[in-house]
C-alpha cells in the first residue's frame, strides 16, 4: 500500500542529506545546472547569470530520465521533491521560450513596415 508507505516516512527526513554522494545532493547538483542555464542563479564556475535554452532543456531531460529510471526506488520525499523540481524547471523553460519567441517576433516586427510588407517602396 503505496499511502501507507507514505505515512510511514512522513516525519522522516530525506535520507542522505548530509552525505555528499547521495542521491539528494547529486540532484541538486543537476538542479543548479539547470537553473543556471535557465538564467535563474549565476552559473557556478563563471559567476554570471547567462540563459542557454538547449542546455537547460538536456538538464531537464536528465531528470525526467532520472525520474523515470528511478521510479518505485527513491524514498518518498526524494521522489516528491525529484517530481518538484522538475515540475518547476519545466514550468520556467517554457516561460522563457515563450518570452523569447516574443521578443523575437517583436524585432522582426520592428525591421519591417507595412510598406515593406506590401512591396511599397
């Protein structure tokens, strides 16, 4: 009984916090990276705050493999926070590919007139 596994580590905490090479911390590693490419924190090793869409979009696709290939074996926290975070990245990757084809269409817009549109010179 899944909900019953569920109440069962309800008052515990995500195993392995404190231990460097856990599954936890090798998630938030992931999660950094591609919160970084997302342009959400300053990359780790250049310090600056730069958005790389393809490389945040293969950052969220290693964690749904993650999740994927994990499903049934993390506990129940890291699988809730595995489901979280993943949920969250998707969610500002496609905010900024929306904002970015805007503001595209907006400089497109902006090179072309009417006239030009029509062939009126």
């Amino acid at each position: 009984d899944h909900e019953a596994e569920d109440e069962e580590y309800a008052g515990e905490d995500i195993p392995g916090a404190d231990d460097p090479a856990s599954f936890i911390n090798f998630l938030s590693t992931i999660a950094t990276n591609a919160a970084a490419a997302l342009g959400a924190v300053a990359h780790p090793a250049t310090g600056k705050r730069t958005l790389d869409l393809e490389t945040s979009k293969y950052w969220l696709e290693v964690m749904a493999m993650l999740r994927d290939k994990t499903k049934g074996n993390l506990h129940p926290k890291e699988a809730q926070l595995l489901d979280g975070l993943l949920a969250d990245m998707r969610m500002q990757y496609v905010q900024l590919v929306r904002a970015t084809e805007e503001k595209l269409k907006a400089q497109a817009a902006q090179k072309f007139s009417g006239a030009d549109i029509l062939g009126k010179k």
